[in-house]
C-alpha cells in the first residue's frame, strides 16, 4: 500500500485530503491513501518517513514551503527557481525531490480572464505562495511588485502607498496572504477597494470561503474576481502526475 500526505500546520480544513480520498474513490484506485501529518515544527519533518515508510509523496502547504526545502535532497529546476516546494517526491533511489506546482496552477487557472491591459500586478504577501506566483507572473510578461506591511526592498511596496494612481496602474490583484480564512472571513487586505474598477481582477488563492470579504468587495465595483479553487485542482493533478512519473 503507498501512501502520500500533506505536510503543514493546523490542517484540519485540507482542500488535498478531501480531494485525492475523493479521487481515489471515483478512480477506484485501492492501492494508495492520502493522510494529513500536522507538524507543530518542520523538525518533526523526517519522522514522516521513519514513523510511515510506506510514504511515497506529500504536498507542503502553510508555513513550511520553504522551510522544508533543507531537509530534501535535490529540487527540480522550476522550485529552485521559485524557492518554495509545494510537493515532494521520494524516488525508487530513496532521495527526496522537491517540486512547485503551485505556479502552475495558478496559470492555468487565471488564463482564460486576463485581458490585454492586465500588464501589471500587485501580489499581497511575501510568504512561499507569492514566490510560486510571482515565478507564473514572469512567465505571462506581467510586471509585477510585491505588497506587504514592513517592505524589505525595490520589489515591495507598502499597503499605505497604493495610491489611486497605482492601483489605476496596477489591474490584476492577487492575495497569497491568509487574510480572510475561515474561520476570520470578515477579515480583509486592506486595499483601497473604491478605487477598483471593472478592469481590475481581484484573484484571492484562499478557497474557504468562497468568496472572501476581499472577493466581494471587488465584486461590489463591478470587478472579475477569482478563487483558488481551480488552482488547487491544477496544482493538486500536476503533483498526481509528478507521483506516478
């Protein structure tokens, strides 16, 4: 029996869990399951394989994307690149390989609604996800600046300093921060959300819920607005494939 896993903290409300134990089920696929392993701390990370060697891959998600990587023994050229792994593979030799779907995902799931004057975006957050998307950014030839609260560098602005002009400039909004989670959904990025318009698209990676405060705010001023539903089903199928390479 194999068995493959997500690697986090406090995952309890796993979109993967539900989604492989689903697919397996319809795909009538009895030779593999899928477990959470919630980690207080990602030192705990190589007691996964001594406790469950039966593990053939994970997927990372929420804080450790980055951190993980350290304990990997190799990583594929796009999670190099970006430097964050979303999922692992442990090969027929033992090593452990780092992947990132994620970019992917997002790609696919945003390419159908971006429009010729979506040049420039604003990503809100710096954690592991916004590195994935930013890597997907550079890639569709839109410019792009990072949004947190204490910026670090060029690439960063602040939250205070996204003026009417910059947001009027910048169209394509996508929140990698946990801002609006559940269960804090009244909670949002805090954005001066009158000066969005219906060029704008708001893209929110969270899921749960649905439409968070940040999606319906858009809404409300005629904006295209976008879940990480989709992404998670990309992302989820391209590790899938990764597993059974």
């Amino acid at each position: 029996m194999n068995k493959l896993g997500l690697v986090g903290k406090q995952i309890s409300y796993s979109f993967s869990n539900t989604y492989f134990k689903e697919k397996f089920e319809k795909l009538n696929i009895t030779d593999t399951t899928y477990q959470n392993f919630d980690l207080d701390n990602i030192s705990e990370f190589p007691s996964i394989f001594k406790n469950h060697p039966e593990v053939k891959g994970l997927n990372v998600t929420i804080p450790y994307k980055e951190q993980v990587i350290p304990f990997l023994d190799s990583l594929n050229e796009d999670a190099a690149n970006i430097g964050a792994v979303n999922t692992i593979k442990l090969t027929k030799e033992g090593t452990l390989v780092g992947y990132n779907t994620d970019y992917y995902g997002f790609q696919k799931s945003i390419e159908n609604d971006l429009k010729p004057h979506h040049t420039h975006a604003l990503i809100l957050g710096t954690g592991g996800a916004s590195k994935a998307i930013a890597f997907a950014l550079s890639r569709l030839n839109i410019e792009f600046k990072y949004v947190s609260r204490s910026p670090k560098n060029e690439k960063t602005i602040s939250y205070t300093a996204l003026t009417v002009e910059v947001m009027d400039k910048y169209t394509l909004i996508i929140n990698c921060s946990p801002v609006g989670t559940f269960p804090n959904v009244n909670d949002c990025p805090d954005i001066p959300y009158e000066a969005l318009t219906d060029k704008h698209l708001l893209f929110d990676l969270i899921y749960n819920p649905s439409e968070t405060t940040f999606l319906r705010k858009g809404r409300e001023q005629n904006t295209t607005i976008l879940n990480g539903l989709k992404m998670l089903e990309y992302q989820a199928e391209k590790a899938w494939d990764i597993w059974n390479l």
